[in-house]
C-alpha cells in the first residue's frame, strides 16, 4: 500500500477552518433558534395567563363597594339604630 502524502497549503488550512467556523455557527443559529422559539412560546402563555388574571381581578374588584362609598350609608344606619334603640354588635 502506498502512503500518499498531500502537502495542505495555507489556503487549504484556511479552508478548512473556515469550514469548521460556519458549521458552528449554523448550529448555534439552529440552538439559538430553537432556544427562541420555545422561549417566545412560553412568553405567549404567560402573557394569556397574567392577561386572564388580570381579568379576574378587575371582575372581582368591579363588584366590591369601595370603601368611601359607605362611608355615608353607615353613618345614617348608626342614625337609625340609635333612633330605633338598636344596638350594633
């Protein structure tokens, strides 16, 4: 068998590196891509999820009274009570 030698230039080397290089980047565009496409998946289900709550919460707060709006049926019901000779517990 014979061994046959070929002499690698500087070109060639540089080639080859070259070669290496845009291999890994094309697999880190592909990770990078990949890691995206999972990440923007899962910012889309949190965004739906924080949007419903925030819906439920509105919803909740819209049926409760706020606080300054029985400020002035309270004092009217002590009135009454106090007329009535109704003791509040």
């Amino acid at each position: 068998m014979k061994n046959i030698s070929k002499k690698i230039t500087i070109n060639d080397l540089a080639g080859m590196i070259k070669r290496g290089f845009d291999k890994v980047g094309e697999n880190m565009k592909k990770g990078f891509d990949e890691l995206g496409n999972k990440l923007g998946g899962q910012m889309r289900v949190l965004s739906e999820n924080n949007e419903r709550a925030h819906e439920e919460i509105k919803l909740r707060l819209d049926n409760i009274a706020y606080r300054f709006e029985l400020v002035k049926p309270q004092k009217r019901v002590d009135v009454l009570e106090k007329k009535v000779g109704v003791k509040h517990k």
